[in-house]
C-alpha cells in the first residue's frame, strides 16, 4: 500500500449512532493528561469515553458495534455485530466464509476464555492432492476451490453469543443486515484493494459482478450493497448456524466448490466445532498477557517476543533509535525461526507452548544477540513463511467490564475469490497457511487446522482490564503488536500513538522500516549489517491494529485505531 497520512481526528460523523454522546478529541484528552495521575498513558489522539467503546477497521463496523452495546448487548455481543458488520464492509480482510479467535476477559466468571473458530481442512484434503509431482501448491491455495479451508465465523460467533452473550443472534445481526441493504461509501483503501486484486476478482463472476459492476471496479464515492449478503444473513437470523453448515447456505457452498473442482462436502460443515480453550499466558514488567493458542501462533511468539525484550532497558534506549530497532529485529528474527519450527495443529502435534513462553527460554535466545551485529544464522529448519496477511481486528469494552479482542480472515486479500452465487459469501484461501512442504507439522492434511499468525490479546494489571488489542498482517502481526505494547508500556506513549509510531519487521534477512524511521537510524542499521528495506510512510504491510487501553478507576476508555486501515474507535 502507499503512502497514507495519519488521520489526525479519529472522529466519525455522530450520524453514524444517532444521539450518541461523544466524549473524545485532543481538548479532553489533554485535560486529563494534565489532571490526572498517570495510571494510564493518554495521547493526543486517543477517542475518549465514560462508558463503552468500539474499535473496529471500518466506521460502520464500530457503529454496529456500538449500536448493539446501546441496545443492551454486552462486549461479547457487540463484537458479533462488529464482525458481521466488516463481512460486508471490509469484504477484503474477513467474511462468513473465513474463521478467526475471538478472547474475552468475563469478570463475573473472572477468568479469560478463546473461542477457536479457525477454518479446518475438508477431509478431502489429502497431501497427494496439493505436493508431489505436477501439483503446484501455491497456485492451488492461493486463489479457487482448493484453496479453502471448512469457514468457522459463522459457528465461532453463534457459540461466543449463545455461552457469553445477553441478546439473540437474529438481534445482533440487524446492524449487518441493513448494513448490506443500505450500503457503504467505496473508501480510498477499498478502491485501492479492488484494484490490486483485478485479476482475481475478474477470474470469478459471481465476485466480479458485486465489486466490478460493468467490468470496472468501484471507484471511490461509489456506493457498495450485498443484498445477497443481506438475504443470508435474515436466513440465518431466522434458522440459526444450522442453515450454513448442513442447510441451504451450507448446500450452495459445497456445490460452487465442487462444481469449480473442490474436494469440501455438506458432511465437512456438518462436522465444524467450533472450540473453547484457553489462552496462552505470560508476563511483561508486571502486566499479566492472555492471547489465543495454536494453532494461532501469533500469540505464542508475541510473548516470546516480549520475554525477550523484557531483559532489555528499552526505556533508555528511546523510540525509533538504532540501537533499540537492532535488538527488536534480532528478536523478531529468531522469534520467528521458532515459530516456523513449532507451528502447527494441537490436535495432531505437541506444540511446546510452554517452553516457548517461558523466561528461561527468552533468557538462552536474548544471550545470541550480538550488539551493533546484525545475524542469520537464526533460519529454522522449515520455511519462514511471509504471507499478504489480509485479516482485520477488532476490540470491544462494555460498561460491565466485559473486554474482547477478536481477529478474524479470510487470508490474501478477497480470499481464494471464490464468491458463492446467491449469497454474497467470499470464501476463504486458508489452505495457503499450510507449510508447501509436505511432512512437517503444519503440512496439508485431512481436518487439520493450519496455523496462524492471530494474535488477540488481553493485558491485565493487578487483575484488572489494561489493554484489548490486534492487528492484521500475516506474521508482522507478531511483531506491531509487540511494538505497540513496548511504545505503551516502556516508552509511555497515548494509545493512538503507539498504534500509529512507525513500525519495523525482520524476518529472515530483510529489515523492513517505514519510511519516517530517521534516515540516519536506517544508515546506522545497515553499518551494523542490516538488510533495510524502506516502504511508504504510512503502509499497511505493517498491520492495522485497533485496541482501547482501560482506566475503571477514574471510568475511562482510551480508544486507537490505525491510519494504515479505515479503523475508528467509537464509545459513549
């Protein structure tokens, strides 16, 4: 993506949530920087609320979001509106045909659960059908009807309202059903997806007609509707999760995949589970950090990350400075090699979690960084992988103090650009985050869940709600998050500003920076041996991450959304 500006007001029109009492800007939130001690960070640019908030990678997905709290829904259930709600309106990142995790913080059950909602390989998908000889396993997972792993949104969301939600699903799902009717603005980023993606929109009809009308692609301004979107969506307001996986809609997917050449059946649905798990836990200079477990990955490392950072006075170091980026980049580096090394499915592998969260282990990995030495040596035996990493997040926090963090995909951008005739539903390329080596833990198989980079996550300090954040961005999920909890914790910056702080990725032997790290950093990096690669100022090859930082104490809310996306964080 290109260059884009930091929107300096996050604040969307009031007409989105009629009577909605807005309490945000620079005004308030400098008035309180000045009057309160500093329990918590306020920035400039944070969105500021008493009561509840919304932050989402699209302004109508946080108004449905927010819509749906007024109405008497909690966290749990504005987060189902929310990501209804980026089905149609983000169509690029997630949708009804994809999966995802959603973590939530329930203080009247005090403990924190994951609901795994990730897509599951058909049983058709045998390895001989992807590796070998003739088969080009790239080509057949990254776009048609191989490409697709079982969607799990659908069954993931039904089941996070029926164990923790208040209101019914036909009720959550009004804000996306009028959504669809109604329509949406094409933003400049939409523009920008469409056009990126021509050729795979233009090999599917079904997709070409909703987002090339007249063979051309939406132009901004223009407006985008999913009155096919609109109709499942009433379906399964009235006849539940049971339509998509086994009824009507679930019969329309399996013969568009079939009918391409899949291999997923009616029986692929109708054996979906969704999964409650735990999280995966650790620390960080006090602050206690929940995230989903495999297969997402993503949480997992972000806290081996951190654990190795941990032993590092960053503080003095200061932001954006060289040494501070050489040693997140030697980190990130050999975090990563870890990660290809151990990913893969619980239900079919060990994945030694605990040992990869564990101090000891960051302790043997921070004692391998050499200063003012950039190294690789630190490859692991299977292949890092770097994605497009299409997916969106989304945090929510209600007047109860029910927090959740939720991140959901569809993979490469317009997923495999299967849209299913009739619905609306783009399905997922999911397959592709199989490892395209065969053997290996995360390698092809049948009901295996691949592994991702996903990582919501929860910060609690002294048992309270600190932080609910995520990020889009394949394996540089891992990495932005990181950041963004070293810009907040260590380098004591406002929410907005830790999300919106330039960011780095090193994986490999590249060092990717935006481009407003200091041109005299970057040339002290590349002395050192870096392989620096600058990209646009602003780019969205770094993720797109929405968080809120909670203070009950003093009953506010400090909401950030990222200028590399269309986010907005709303609250009353």
């Amino acid at each position: 993506m290109g260059k884009r500006p930091p929107l300096r007001s996050k604040s969307p029109s009031p007409s989105w949530t009629p009577g909605a009492r807005y309490l945000w800007g620079p005004a308030l939130a400098g008035w309180l920087a000045a009057c309160l001690p500093p329990s918590v960070p306020v920035g400039e640019g944070d969105v500021v609320a008493r009561r509840a908030m919304v932050a989402s990678a699209h302004p109508a997905a946080s108004a449905a979001g927010l819509e749906i709290l007024r109405k008497g829904g909690n966290a749990v259930d504005a987060a189902a509106a929310a990501a209804f709600a980026l089905a149609f309106a983000e169509p690029n990142a997630s949708g009804l045909g994809g999966g995802g995790f959603l973590v939530a913080y329930l203080p009247e059950k005090g403990e924190v659960v994951v609901i795994d909602y990730r897509e599951e390989a058909p049983a058709g998908a045998l390895p001989e059908l992807y590796y070998g000889p003739g088969r080009d396993f790239e080509a057949l997972t990254s776009q048609g009807p191989l490409a697709s792993g079982v969607p799990g949104m659908v069954a993931g969301l039904s089941l996070a309202l029926e164990r923790y939600g208040k209101l019914p699903l036909a009720t959550v799902l009004e804000p996306a059903i009028r959504l669809c009717r109604e329509g949406i603005e094409v933003s400049p980023l939409l523009h920008g997806m469409i056009l990126d993606n021509l050729e795979k929109l233009q090999a599917f009809p079904a997709a070409a007609a909703l987002y090339l009308p007249d063979g051309l692609p939406l132009e901004v301004g223009d407006t985008l509707r999913n009155p096919d979107l609109a109709r499942t969506l009433e379906l399964l307001a009235r006849e539940g999760p049971a339509v998509f996986y086994g009824g009507e809609i679930g019969q329309a997917i399996v013969e568009e995949l079939q009918g391409l050449g899949g291999v997923m059946t009616l029986s692929d649905l109708e054996s979906y589970t969704p999964r409650v798990a735990s999280p995966v836990r650790s620390t960080y200079r006090g602050y206690a950090l929940f995230s989903a477990g495999p297969p997402a990955a993503g949480g997992t490392h972000l806290m081996e990350l951190l654990n190795i950072l941990e032993g590092f006075d960053l503080a003095s170091l200061g932001p954006g400075t060289a040494p501070y980026l050489h040693l997140l980049a030697e980190a990130q580096k050999m975090v990563l090699a870890d990660k290809a090394a151990n990913g893969g499915d619980p239900r079919f592998f060990s994945i030694p979690t605990d040992v990869l969260t564990s101090k000891k282990h960051a302790e043997a990995l921070r004692e391998r960084i050499r200063p003012e030495e950039a190294r690789f040596d630190y490859e692991a035996p299977r292949l890092v992988r770097e994605g497009p990493g299409n997916t969106t997040h989304l945090s929510v926090v209600d007047a109860d103090g029910n927090v959740v963090a939720l991140t959901q995909s569809i993979n490469a951008f317009f997923g495999s650009g299967v849209l299913v005739p009739g619905t609306g539903i783009l399905m997922n390329n999911h397959m592709n985050d199989f490892d395209p080596r065969p053997g290996g833990p995360n390698a092809v198989g049948p009901r295996r869940r691949p592994v991702s980079n996903m990582a919501p996550t929860l910060m609690l300090k002294d048992g309270a709600p600190f932080l609910t954040v995520g990020s889009p961005g394949s394996a540089r999920i891992i990495s932005a998050l990181a950041q963004i909890v070293v810009n907040l914790v260590d380098f004591r910056m406002g929410l907005d500003e830790a999300i919106e702080a330039p960011r780095i990725h090193a994986a490999g032997r590249i060092l990717a920076v935006e481009g407003r790290i200091a041109p005299e950093v970057v040339e002290t990096l590349r002395s050192w041996g870096h392989n620096v690669r600058v990209y646009p100022d602003w780019d969205a090859y770094f993720g797109g991450a929405q968080g809120i930082l909670v203070d009950f104490r003093r009953g506010r809310l400090y909401g950030g959304a990222d200028s590399r996306r269309d986010g907005v964080a709303m609250g009353y």
